[in-house]
C-alpha cells in the first residue's frame, strides 16, 4: 500500500513558550492526506488554520510531533528544503508573483522549483506554447501578454497567476491560505473555480483553509473545523456533498454556543 501523501502526527505549536504570553496554537494535531484529497479547513479567527499551513510548509517549526510527505520525514527541513514538495498560494496577490518580472519570467521561475539547475535566461518555444495554453484556461487573456510585468496586473489577475504557477509545477501538496479573501465576488468566484479546475486536472493533493463556508462545501472531498488548535470536526466525501451552511454553523454553535456561531461573522467570511 503506497504512503499517504500528507501526515501529521501529534503535531504541537507553542508560540511564546515559557513565557506569559505563551499560546498553544497547535495542539497534537494529526491529520493524513491521500493522495488526491482535496481538504478544505474552516474555523473562526484563533482556530490554528493557517499556523497548520505554516508548520507544513515549514514557515514555522513545530515543538512536537512528525510531518512526513509522500512518507518522507520533512520535520526538521527548512521551508526552501520543503518548496520541493509544496506550494502555497497566500491571500495577498503580491505575495505569489515578482512583480518586476515578465509574465513567462514568472512562469519559468515556477515551473523550475525544485530543479537542481537554475532559470534558463530564454524560454523555449515549447515552454511558451504551454504557458500560453496554461494561460488561456485563466480567461483572462493573459496567454497574449506573456511579456508584460506582473506589477501591472490587477490583484485578480496576479492571484489566478499565482494559482497557475503553484499547480502547473505539479507540487506534491498544495496550501491554499485563504487565497480568495482579499478579491472582489466576481473574481473570487473565477479564481474558486480555476482552482477546483486545477487540483482536478493535476490531480493534486490540497488544502484550503477558508473563512467561507459555501466555498469550503463547494470545493474538494473533504472538510475540517478548527477550533483553539484542535481538529473538532470533519467529514468525508459523501456527507460533504449532503451538508449544508447551517450544518456546519450547528457543529460550530456545539463548541461556541449556538448563539455566538450564528453571529460569528468572522467565520462566514
């Protein structure tokens, strides 16, 4: 039987220890990915979400437990040891892209991550054809500004590129931090969809931390609510396709209070 794609076992995160301002962020939490899973992570502001994203990328170090990739052990690797396995798309637009880079300068700096040798100064005519192709599922006419800087692209525009340049690389994991939070609805809903488009024709293994709970029902096979550093909650496939908004607001409201999850704003985003 193969190794799952992601494991976390027992895994702890203490900001501030000993000290006191020490915060438990994370506490033993053990989650197994299989190849092809599709997480998406809910929960209010404290909950641990994207200090979980941040220990498995290796942001952060965790002060107990194991994280292993494909059956690796990468605790101890540092987070440009681990942009070999993982890909992170954040919620900032600037934060994915150099802005002072081209286009396909940007593409070929991703499309080389975790190659020995360095960024080729010229792009194959066969590079740029895939990059054009690439592009074009985007829609939004990218594939014919190849050589415009990504500085001059909206924060729409720069956030579907950084999607495309995390997954055409074809990572082992993808982390996607809340990476539509900060586009208006209209390019939320493109870059939610280009992204459900991307893990399926890829065939990635991702998780999505969210604060929108439609958008954590409507993408991938899986789902788990965080709350104080724990996983509470989760559910698979076939309970994922049958729940619903208030579900989850229920499940929330047992560990919250019924009163305060249906006013807790910071969690329906």
């Amino acid at each position: 039987m193969s190794h799952p794609k992601l494991e976390l076992t027992n895994i702890t995160k203490v900001f501030y220890p000993h000290t006191v301002n020490e915060r438990i962020a994370l506490k033993s939490v053990s989650l197994t990915l299989r190849e092809g899973d599709f997480v998406t992570i809910i929960g209010s502001n404290g909950a641990g979400k994207s200090t979980l994203l941040n220990v498995i990328s290796g942001a952060h170090r965790s002060e107990a437990g194991i994280l292993r990739v494909d059956g690796a052990d990468v605790t101890r690797l540092a987070d440009h040891q681990r942009a070999r396995y993982i890909s992170r798309v954040f919620q900032d637009p600037m934060a994915g892209t150099s802005p002072h880079m081209t286009i396909e300068q940007n593409l070929s700096m991703a499309l080389s991550r975790g190659r020995r040798r360095g960024l080729r100064r010229g792009v194959s005519a066969a590079k740029r054809s895939r990059f054009r192709e690439e592009l074009a599922a985007l829609e939004l006419g990218l594939e014919d500004r190849l050589g415009v800087r990504v500085g001059m692209l909206s924060g729409g525009q720069r956030q579907a590129l950084s999607l495309l340049m995390a997954t055409f690389s074809e990572p082992e994991i993808l982390l996607l931090d809340e990476h539509t939070a900060a586009l208006d609805p209209q390019r939320a809903a493109l870059v939610t969809r280009l992204t459900g488009e991307a893990v399926a024709r890829h065939g990635l293994t991702a998780l999505m931390v969210t604060h929108n709970m439609e958008q954590a029902l409507q993408l991938g096979n899986r789902l788990i609510m965080m709350h104080e550093g724990e996983i509470i909650f989760e559910i698979d496939a076939g309970a994922k396709e049958r729940a619903t908004v208030p579900d989850l607001l229920a499940e929330f409201g047992k560990v919250r209070g019924a009163t305060e999850a249906l006013s807790d704003r910071t969690l329906l985003g």
